[in-house]
C-alpha cells in the first residue's frame, strides 16, 4: 500500500479519536486555550 494512503489513514483515525474526546466530555462548549491544552497532552501521551 502506498505511504500516502497509509498516512491519509492515520489521519482519519486521530480525528476520529479527537472526535470521540470531545464527543464523550460532559461540556458542550471549549475555550481555545482548552482544546490547546488537551491536544498537548494527548500529543504527549502518544509519545
């Protein structure tokens, strides 16, 4: 399978997971510095 297909599927997937972050928090509404700050600690969760 060609490599940019691969990373078109790792891409989907991790918005997919993002999705279902937020999907399942119990808050409707994130401030920017909020949603920042989650993406870094799943950045550094994956490290």
């Amino acid at each position: 399978m060609p490599i940019e297909k691969e990373i078109a599927k790792i891409e989907l997937a991790t918005l997919y997971e993002l999705r279902l972050i937020f999907s399942e928090g119990e808050r409707q509404d994130y401030t920017r510095d909020e949603i920042l700050e989650m993406l870094d600690k799943i950045a550094v969760a994956k490290k």
